[in-house]
C-alpha cells in the first residue's frame, strides 16, 4: 500500500526539508491575500502536523524542540537591540507602565468574567494568571517582514520584551493566592523570591555574556567571524538559561541590549544575525504550526471562550490606559493592544506548570490554553499587520 507519510519521513533531514519548503510556498500564497509570512508558516505546520496530514509526528516534533530554543534565543537577542539607553531617555518609562498594565487587565479582566460564570474562584485565578504571556515571535516577524517604523513599532517591541517578566510576576502572584484559597502554603519563596531570582538572574546573566561578547569583537572584524561570534553567545546564553533555571528570554534579551549600548558596530551585528536566522524562523513556525492541535477546538466550553476574547480585551484596556496615563503617542493608544493578541510558548509553558501545582484543572487548562494558541497565532500575525497599517507604520507590502 502506498503510503505518503512514511515515505516523506525516512529521516529528520527530509522533515526539515518539507519543513522548509512548505513554509516558503504557504509563505508565498498567503501574500497573495495581503497576510504576514508568519501565517503560512503556521498554516503549512498545521497542514503537515498531525492535526491534518500527519507528516510530522509528535515525536519528531519534540525531538526538533531544539529549534524553538534557538528560534526564541535570536528573536530575544533582536529585541534586546531595541533596549537603546537613548531610546528610553527619549520614549521615559512609557514601554514599561503600558507592558506592566497590559499584563495586569489581561488577568483581571478574564478572572472577574471567569469568577461568576464558572463559580470556581481557584480555577479562574489558575487560568487567568497565564492571560499576562504574549508570544513575541510571530509580533517581531511581522515588524521585520514589513519594515514597519514609528512609534507604535517601537514601543511594541520594547513591551513584548518586558512582557516575559511581567507575565511570570502575574502567574506567581494569581497562582500563589489560588494555593492560599486551597489550603496550601504559599510563601515568601513561592511568592516573591522564585520569580525573582528567575528574571534578575536571567538579566544579570545576560548583561555579563554581553561584555564578554565585546572582547572577542575588538579582534575578530570578519563578517564570518562575528556571525560565527553571535551564534556563538547567543548558544552560550541558551545554555547557561537552561543550567540555571532563567527565563532564556530575558537572558538573550541582556545580552542584545549590552552591545546595542556598549559596541559601535551593533547595527553590523544585527544585520548578520539577520543573516542566519531565515531558515531558523521558518522551522520554527512551521513547527508551532505542526503543534496545533484542532481537536481541542470543541472541548474548551464557555471557560475557554471566555479566555479568548477576555483575554484580548484586557489588554487593550490595560495598554490603552498605561498610554495615557503616560500620555503616549495617539496611535499608540488606539492600536498597540490588538497587536498583543498572539500567544504561545510561554503560556504553553505556564500551563504545564500550573497543571503539576493543580492537577485538578491540568486538562482543561491545556485544553483551553492550545486552543487558545490556535487562534491567537493564526490571527494574531495579521491583526498586528493590520494596526501598524492603520498606524501609517507600513507604508506598502
């Protein structure tokens, strides 16, 4: 019997290749229809992942988990280019209150619609604490595809940035006040020193590699020696991450703010980073895609419709106010929220570990929460396309 799927996966070698290849080709047709790359990226991973097609398997997509670090560890180390010092005297704490208040309504908004239709107090602070975590990837690819530039562009990278730390705050309270409702003993450590040790530490560890890294670039001016430099560290920071227990993002983010503030050629090495991340960016979605899981579609309820949309509208409520009380740029607080919609590995993560503390709501969480990504990683793209539009910050496709 004739059979696509095994032929297709006689190696991990020929995956990556489909990978590749269907990613450029959805890639290509999705433009046609005025679309981000980044959802035929996505959209090619579902078709070939088992949701669909079943050309990637589960386990090769766990095994190819390797890819998502990377992925993740050069778009943390990008975005930690925008972290300017000149930048931030410029723009004042603006990008920190709106990340700060984004995050905040995101949790309240969906736990006090959450409270009362469900009638369950700790399952709603649970689910609600993950609402904080925005996915900055997909956010960044559609910035960089279409060369978006202003205000709003600006400032959304610097909040997606501080987004991975505002987020692990907000789980850490809501869900260390749904351990207390439950009886269980949510302390000092649980509370307060965990999350911090994770951020400071990722930040310390990351500013450190970061005037590492500028030793070997007094020597080293080859083109070929700097990329093989920057993949070196940004490695470097992915490992020391994960030996430690830091959030890599915020490690690799330390690191690209320490040379975009201490090196002279950091335009140089950002554009060859720019160089070697193409293939990396296209496994990666493709990946993510593959992970969607369509079967989990009908089984989230009103718990997870609820998610969903609440979680949206918190943040836009929240952005919009930290932006005026800052007293941002108009565009800023009319279309900087709809562009926080997409959401995946951090809240993949988060939901992992709120279902080992209560496993009581392990399953409906995951559900809710893949569902989740689902829609916001397939929308997500070409709404934060549409609002840096509106915003005049793409000029043309």
């Amino acid at each position: 019997m004739f059979d696509l799927a095994n032929i297709l996966k006689l190696n991990t070698f020929t995956d990556l290749a489909l990978m590749i290849f269907a990613g450029m080709a959805v890639g290509r047709l999705v433009k046609r229809i005025k679309l981000p790359n980044v959802t035929g990226y996505l959209v090619a991973g579902l078709i070939l992942g088992p949701s669909v097609l079943g050309l990637l398997s589960e386990s090769f997509l766990d095994s190819a988990a390797i890819i998502s670090d990377c992925a993740l560890g050069f778009i943390a180390f990008s975005i930690g280019n925008e972290f300017k010092l000149s930048y931030f005297k410029k723009v004042g704490i603006t990008p920190v209150m709106i990340a700060i208040f984004e995050s905040l309504f995101a949790v309240v908004v969906v736990a006090g619609v959450l409270i009362p239709v469900t009638g369950n107090l700790r399952f709603s602070l649970v689910l609600s604490s993950i609402a904080a975590a925005t996915a900055p990837a997909a956010t960044i690819m559609v910035i960089k595809q279409y060369r978006a530039k202003g205000p709003v562009s600006e400032t959304l990278l610097s909040v997606v940035a501080l987004d991975d730390a505002t987020a692990l705050i907000m789980y850490s309270v809501a869900t260390a006040a749904a351990s207390a409702l439950s009886g269980r003993d949510a302390g000092l450590k649980e509370l307060i020193l965990s999350p911090a040790v994770e951020i400071f530490g990722a930040l310390l560890a990351g500013a450190g590699l970061g005037f590492i890294f500028l030793i070997p670039l007094r020597y080293f001016k080859k083109d070929s020696n700097r990329m093989a430099l920057t993949v070196g560290f940004v490695f470097a920071g992915l490992g020391i991450s994960k030996l430690c227990g830091f959030s890599s993002l915020l490690l690799c983010m330390a690191l690209g703010a320490v040379i975009a503030n201490f090196s002279a050629d950091v335009n140089k090495i950002m554009d060859l980073s720019d160089k070697i991340t193409p293939p990396i960016f296209i496994l990666f979605f493709v990946a993510s895609g593959a992970g969607l899981n369509i079967k989990v579609l009908p089984t989230v309820g009103a718990a997870g419709a609820i998610y969903i949309v609440f979680r949206v509208i918190g943040k836009m409520i929240g952005s919009t106010l930290g932006a005026f009380i800052c007293k941002a740029d108009a565009n800023i607080k009319k279309y900087l929220g709809p562009a926080l919609m997409p959401q995946a590995g951090v809240a993949i993560g988060l939901s992992l570990v709120a279902g080992q503390s209560f496993p009581e709501y392990a399953s409906q969480i995951r559900a809710i929460i893949l569902c989740g990504t689902l829609i916001y990683e397939l929308i997500g793209p070409g709404v934060a396309k549409a609002c840096l539009k509106k915003a005049g910050e793409i000029k043309e496709d």
